[in-house]
C-alpha cells in the first residue's frame, strides 16, 4: 500500500474515532456530525478509488452524466423560482425544500445517468 492510501485510512480511522466519541457523549447536534462524517470519508475514499480506476472511458462517461444533471438543473430551476414567487406565504422551509428537492432529485439523474452510460 504506498503512503497516500495510508494516510487517507488513518485520516477515516481518526474520524470514525470521532463519530463514537461524539456518539457516546450523546450529543444533540449528532446529525450534523454524522453528515459531516460520511462526506468526509466519502470524499477520502471516493478519490482514492477514482485515483485508481481513471481511464479516457470513464472520463467520457462522468461528462455525460454530468451533463444531463446539469440540463435538468438549467430547466427545473428557473421553474422552482416562478414556483417560489407564485407561494403567497413564503417561509424557509419552503425555500429550502424547492432547493433540496432539485439538487437531489439532479444527484439521481447523475447516477442513473453514469450507470446507463457505463452498461452501454
């Protein structure tokens, strides 16, 4: 194993460590951390693993993909915004959800995107 694996397992391991201390403290705000948590090794563990695995093909693929979410963002955006001014009450929960619904609905689009375009 060369050393910038080693060093992104230990960086994991020093963040799970971590999320039990925080976890066994009970914390009220243990969510938050939790989210913050797997982004990070997510983050660590997904560049190791495209570090690995580049190729000219998958480039090519994640282009694609990332093109398609990025038209439906274009398209659904300019629509949640005339659907936040047409709500009479404003509030942001509201708001939130017209940006979280979107951009998670774009995240699906990318992945079923990248996995049609990598079975083709």
């Amino acid at each position: 194993m060369n050393r910038g694996i080693k060093t992104a397992l230990s960086v994991v391991a020093v963040v799970v460590i971590v999320f039990v201390f925080v976890w066994v403290l009970g914390l009220a705000s243990l969510g938050s951390y939790a989210g913050a948590i797997g982004g990070m090794v997510g983050g660590v563990l997904g560049v190791t693993y495209l570090r690995r695995f580049h190729d000219e093909r998958f480039t090519q693929i994640m282009n694609l993909a990332a093109r398609n979410a990025f038209v439906f963002l274009v398209i659904i955006l300019p629509m949640s915004s005339v659907v936040l001014i047409q709500v009479e009450e404003v509030t942001l929960q509201i708001t939130a959800g017209l940006i979280f619904v979107p951009w998670i609905a774009s995240l699906g689009i990318l992945y079923l995107s990248l996995f049609y375009y990598y079975r083709k």
